[in-house]
C-alpha cells in the first residue's frame, strides 16, 4: 500500500468516527487536505528512517573496513 491510499484510509477511518452531521459540515476538499497532511507526514517518518538506517550502514561499513585493514 502506498503513503497515499494508507492516508486515505486513515482519514477514511476518521470519518467513521465523526457524526454524520459532522461529515456534511466539512467539504469534500477539508478531507483531501488531510489526506495530503497525512501522505506529507508518513513520507517525512519514512524518510526519517531511511536516513538512519543509511547512516548506520555507513558506520558498519566503516567499521568493517577498519576490521578488514587491521586483519580482525
């Protein structure tokens, strides 16, 4: 599932809990803004994470390397 269809179904979710009265107060565009508010922030913790794991990859690497030169 992509960051887009998982944010739509969270805000689909959130619909659910709000009274139908409350659904026909917000237009149609209010529910797309959160649906793009929530794409933005899970691209944001994905991007978070990978630049983690990249920078511990490269400390592995260093560290392997470091092994590898000194012969264990």
């Amino acid at each position: 599932m992509n960051e887009f269809s998982h944010a739509r179904k969270v805000v689909d979710q959130f619909k659910q809990l709000l009274s139908s009265q409350e659904v026909q107060c917000l237009e149609d565009e209010h529910f797309d803004e959160l649906v793009l508010l929530i794409e933005a922030a899970i691209d944001a913790a994905v991007l978070d994470a990978l630049e983690k794991t990249a920078d511990r990859m490269e400390q592995l690497a260093r560290e392997t390397r470091h092994l590898a030169e000194k012969g264990f």
